[in-house]
C-alpha cells in the first residue's frame, strides 16, 4: 500500500512527483556511459546537468519525491489545470463513449513543457548556476524555459530547430519576450553544428542536432548546465503532476479511464499522463486500463523501431540510452507536430513498451489535422498539432466503442494549444500538407550502426 502522506485533496496541487520506476517489475536499462561502456553513476551526469536533475534521473528507489514550495508556488499560476469532459466531440462523434481531457494549454505558455521547466530552472538557480542552454523543436520547450529562467533569474540560449525557427517565427518572439537568445541550429557556434552545415549545407535541423549543440555549449562554458525537455526519466517525474491531478479528478467525476491516451514526442506528456494511472495496473489494483501513445507515422518510433541503445542526440555527446530507437541519424519529414519529431522513446517508456505494459498507435499527419479540426468545431480549443495526434486516436477509440456498443471512458491528454501554430492550419486548409510514410528500408538502414548491446 502507498503511504497517505501525498494523497491529493479537491482542487490541490500535488506535493509530490510520482517516479514510477520503484513499482517497476523490470527496470529499465541503466543509462550507459559512451566512454566506459559502464553503467553511469550520478556523478557522471553533474558536469551536464544540475546535481538534483542528476540524482533523480537515476533514483530507483523513491516513489515520491518532494515537489519544492518556489516550485509549487510558480504551479499555483495556473494549476491545476481543468479536467474536461469532452461532451461536444462525443455527440459529433455520437459515441456512447465518455471522453475526458487534461487541459495542459493554460499554462501561461500553452503546454504541458512549463511543468518541468520550472523544477529543472530551480534547480539550476539553487545549485549557483548562471547559465542555461537548451534545444527546441517547434519552440514549445524553448518558449517555456524562456519564462523558467527569467523567473529564477538564469540567462538562457536556446538552439532552435532550423525549420521550426523559420516556419515558427512567433514561438522564437515569445522566447525572446521572456528575455532569451534563440539561435538556429544546426549553427556555425558549435563544432557539432559546423561539422553538420558543412557536410550538409541545406540540413533543416533536427532535436538530435539542436541537442548536440546545445551539451556542447554547456561542456565548454563555465557555470553553464544543460537542460532537456521530454525523454529522460527526470522530466517524466515532473510532468506527473499532470497524472496526479487526473486522478484526483476523475475521482470527483465518479469515473476510471478504461483508455489512456497522449501523444508521443519524446514521452513527457505521456508519462505525466500515464504514470500515476498506471501505478495502480503496476501495483495489481487496476488491470483492465490501457495506455495508448500516440506517435506521427513519420517518426514511428515505438512500433516500427528497434529496441537498442542509443544516443539521445545526433553527434553522440549523450549517455547511451536503452530506448526504441529509429536511430539517432533519423532524418524524419517536416511534419507540423514540430514536437513529435524526435528519433527515439525514453528508458522507462521503451521498458514498459517492451513489456507490453503500454501500447503505441501511428497517426498520419492530414489525419491528425482532421481531428484537430472536428476538436476546435466541438469543443472550442484549437489543439497543438502534436496534442492532435492524441485527439486522433482518441477519436478511432471513440469510434470503436460507437460499434461494439461499449461505454468506455477515455482521457486524453490536450499537451497544448495551436494558436501559435496555425500557418499549419492554413497549410492544411490549402491542401498544401501531405502524409508521409517511412520505408522498412529507411529504417533498416538508419538503425544499422547502432551498437548492438542488447
Ligand atoms: C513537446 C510537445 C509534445 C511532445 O513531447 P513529449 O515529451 O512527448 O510530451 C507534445 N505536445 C506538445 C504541446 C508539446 O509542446
């Protein structure tokens, strides 16, 4: 049984993170050093990233872990956030199904990423550091450690994914609102970025890129420390906040999620979603809920890659990670969920993958825009194009139920909004967007050169 001590009460923030490996039957891997080829130990991480973000990542043993006041105090500003039934989209649907979604895009920022930022900036500030660097995707990450750092008072330079900084102009003005210098990578400010620009003059950018240049800026400048934004099992700690208030809430709808559903990215959004739901199918007091990540089939990493160790990053200056990989020189295609465009799944989610503990589904970028669509017409939120893979599968599980008859309820989780994204939706509007779908060559030969550890 699990102590009472962090039980949430009606309308409370949580004061604990809920790390989920403890109720782990199988572990994940240990993270492997690149050098050594050893386990890694916590020291081994500080010169990266903050002692505390450290030490959680490896922590095995703590269900709970204490969520700081300056922590809580900053989470106050707009959580918890709204659990919504989703009574407009079930009637255009007509499904007997209920479906619920967590509203993540009221932070200030408009998605789920604020979570983590602000612990991860907190952690910085408290340890002495002055300087933080970062890479980000559609801007999502970026915008929110933007106004993390501001908060904490730490200076902050973003690597930008190239395509995203110039298809996405408005998220690189909302981090330089908050007072943070945005640079498009690949850049000539790093040698990992020059190595790629003169190899590949017309790389668009990829996260692996961007986070290369990113742990390189961090290694070589004093008092700087490096901060990620989904993938490694501290940042899924952080986002459970988003699981626990769930949880709580769905209790005071008088309802239990038979269906889970998030998008995928790197797996921040999922796990906070997941987790803490998860923990009682873990701890053998739910069995019947299922998990469904929902991935973009152009980056279809946790149904069509391989299970393996790998890189976290293009140039290879990460810890190997045991992850579903498509490998970490995966070049997937300029879809919109800028987000979800990443080559591999986190330690704790491949685990539970492998075991079958969780389940993954692919979406296609026009369908997702569909849902989007049917969304915005019913409920009113325009959703971020990577949260519009979640709505995506949410809607074929809704479907499902309309045929078999069964009154499922279904929780999804609305990672963010689109409002700075819609010269995607004009795109799709032109019929200017396109699927894409990746070969069984492609992804043969992209995971060909992984180390064959496992
Ligand atoms: C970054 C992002 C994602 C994908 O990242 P995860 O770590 O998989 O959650 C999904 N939705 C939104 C709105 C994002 O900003």
């Amino acid at each position: 049984m699990e102590s009472k001590k962090y039980l949430l009460q009606e309308g409370q923030i949580p004061q604990a993170w809920y790390n989920i490996i403890p109720d782990m039957a199988n572990k994940p891997l240990p993270l492997i050093h690149p050098a050594t080829k050893q386990p890694l130990k916590a020291e081994d991480l500080y010169p990266i990233f903050s002692k505390a973000a450290s030490q959680q990542e490896l922590n095995t043993t703590d269900r709970w872990i204490e969520i700081p006041d300056e922590v809580r105090d900053m989470y106050r500003i707009w959580r918890p956030t709204p659990l919504v039934r989703a009574t407009g989209l079930e009637k255009l649907l007509d499904t007997p199904a209920h479906i619920y979604f967590k509203n993540e895009s009221v932070s200030p920022v408009g998605s789920h990423k604020l979570n983590s930022a602000i612990a991860q900036a907190y952690y910085c500030k408290q340890e002495g550091v002055t300087n933080i660097t970062t890479e980000t995707g559609a801007g999502q990450w970026g915008a929110a450690l933007s106004l993390a750092a501001k908060h904490f008072g730490l200076e902050l330079a973003v690597y930008m994914v190239k395509i995203s900084y110039n298809q996405k102009p408005y998220r690189r003005s909302m981090m330089q609102t908050y007072g943070a210098e945005v640079i498009s990578s690949p850049s000539m400010s790093t040698k990992a970025g020059r190595k790629i620009i003169t190899y590949h003059p017309n790389h668009q950018g990829s996260l692996g890129t961007a986070i290369s240049e990113a742990v390189e800026l961090a290694m070589s400048t004093p008092n700087c420390k490096y901060v990620l934004g989904s993938v490694l099992n501290h940042v899924a700690l952080h986002q459970t906040v988003i699981g626990l208030e769930a949880e709580k809430q769905m209790e005071m709808a008088g309802e239990y999620p038979d269906v889970v559903v998030a998008c995928f990215g790197g797996g921040s959004n999922f796990s906070g979603l997941a987790f803490p739901f998860l923990r009682h199918k873990l701890n053998g007091e739910n069995g019947v809920t299922r998990f469904v990540a929902a991935e973009p089939a152009s980056c279809p990493k946790l149904t069509r890659g391989v299970f393996q160790y790998d890189f976290g990053d293009e140039a290879g200056y990460t810890p190997l990670i045991p992850m579903f990989t498509l490998g970490h020189n995966f070049q997937p295609a300029n879809i919109h969920a800028g987000g979800l465009r990443y080559h591999g799944g986190g330690a704790i989610i491949s685990q539970l993958k492998h075991d079958n503990l969780i389940e993954a589904v692919d979406i296609q970028q026009l369908d997702s825009f569909k849902a989007a669509t049917m969304f915005a017409r019913s409920e009113g939120i325009i959703p971020a194009p990577e949260s519009s893979h979640a709505i995506a599968a949410t809607i074929n599980e809704a479907l499902k139920c309309k045929i078999t008859g069964e009154k499922k309820t279904i929780l999804f989780n609305l990672s963010g909004h689109g409002l700075i994204d819609m010269a995607a939706y004009d795109r799709y509007f032109a019929n200017d967007l396109a699927n894409y779908e990746v070969t069984a060559e492609e992804i043969a030969q992209s995971t060909k050169d992984l180390e064959k550890i496992l």
